[in-house]
C-alpha cells in the first residue's frame, strides 16, 4: 500500500519536475543567445509531451514541391515519417536566435530543427523550409504547452496587424507583420506552403490556370497544434517581413 502511495504521488509531482526543468534549460538556453552563441545539454529527454505533438507534413519537402494533402483517416504510407525525431538520451541544443511576440508576452530562444530535445526547450526552425528572413515562407513549430503562457500556448491570442520579432545571433532584428491566421489538418500543404509556389486560383481568365507568387515575398509561420491536448488540428499563424 506504501509504495503505491509513494509511486502516486512521483507520478503526481514528476510532470511539474519536469517543466521546472525544461524552463530552467530554456532561461539558460536564452542566456547563452544574448551572449552571442552557445548550447545546452537537455538530459532525461521525455517522450510525454511528444505523443501529443506531430508536425507531420507528409513526404519530407524538396525544393519547388509540395507534400500532398494526408487523409487523417487512412494509414499513412511506410516511407513518411514526422519530422519530429526520436529523441535520445542526452542531446546538445544550441540556439539560433530570440522570438518576440509581445501580444502574448512570450520570449522564445528558437533552434535549428525540431526534435523533440530542441522542442522541449525552446521552437525550432523547419529545417526543410528557408532561413528565417530569406525569401520563402520560414517555419517556426513549438509546443502549445499546457501550462498558460509557455511556448505556443497563447499563440491563439494573435490577431491580423500583430507584429512578431525575431533576433537572429549576430544579426539585426526583423519585425513581421500577421497578415493571416488559419486552421489546417495535420499534412495539409498550408503547414510548408511557399510563396514561389503555384497555387490554383484563377488568373482571370477563366480557364483555371495556376497564378505564380512572387519570388520575393519573405514570410514567417508560427505552426503549432489545436486545440490545446486534444491537438486534431494545426494553427498557423503568417507574417510578412516588414522592414
């Protein structure tokens, strides 16, 4: 009876260990940014929050392609695998720069990559998207935690007009500007979706030909899932760069 008490109250208090955990890592994470560059070891990586979190985005995305739409309903095919990776027992996570969105009072170091170590102290950048202010639309995934005001956990708060800054390590801030907030299913090829991409809208002409982006457009998702635990869906939220 004793240890089925003890094993109930470790399973009771492991999960807050945990975030206090991951939070110190992630204040340490965004000291070592400010300072010009560094990383982190994140030990005892926990697979609890993952099960609940996939960025999956079908085949993985080559440049000037799209993954097709994923029918959450069928199995997906041996071959596509989430971009979230298994995680290992230690791993270095180092920081690529500083997000800002001050709508929702968050400050986020954010690294390059999304695994489940990288994502456990901080956002990632999707490798398989453009750098964050080139030209293409640069994807930003974190956790909608469950804890209020951690990670993406208030990213449903921004509006259309709202502006997200980001600080690159050794280079000068950009400021983007939302300019779209949507809600697809996981695979939907809005989650890697390009500006150079052709689209299907009519041209006005009216024979349904595909209308091509600007090349030039430099844009930011913030990608995370919906609703908060149940996670059916993806939330992505758009902004141009502004200056």
């Amino acid at each position: 009876m004793i240890t089925a008490i003890v094993s109930a109250a470790w399973f009771a208090v492991s999960p807050t260990l945990e975030n206090e955990r991951a939070l110190g890592q992630q204040a340490d994470l965004l000291g070592c940014i400010e300072q010009g560059g560094g990383e982190i070891t994140v030990k005892e990586v926990s697979t609890e929050q993952a099960d609940n979190y996939d960025i999956y985005g079908g085949d993985t995305p080559t440049a000037g392609s799209i993954p097709a739409v994923t029918n959450t309903a069928a199995p997906q095919p041996e071959k596509q695998e989430p971009l979230v990776t298994e995680p290992p027992a230690v791993a270095t996570v180092a920081g690529i720069g500083i997000l800002t969105i001050d709508r929702i009072n968050a400050r986020l170091p954010v690294t390059e990559g999304v695994s489940i170590a990288q994502l456990k102290v901080a956002v990632g950048h999707v490798p398989q998207t453009p750098l964050i202010g080139a030209a293409g639309n640069a994807v930003i995934a974190g956790h909608r935690s469950y804890t209020y005001g951690q990670y993406f956990n208030r990213l449903g708060e921004l509006v259309v007009g709202d502006i997200i800054k980001y600080q690159p390590v050794g280079g000068d801030e950009m400021q983007f500007k939302v300019n779209e907030i949507l809600e697809v299913l996981p695979g939907d090829p809005e989650v890697l979706w390009q500006p150079n991409q052709a689209d299907s809208s009519q041209d006005g002409t009216g024979n349904g030909a595909a209308a091509v982006k600007s090349e030039n457009i430099k844009m930011l998702t913030l990608l995370t899932c919906t609703p908060i635990k149940t996670a059916t869906h993806r939330l992505l939220v758009r902004a141009e760069l502004i200056n």
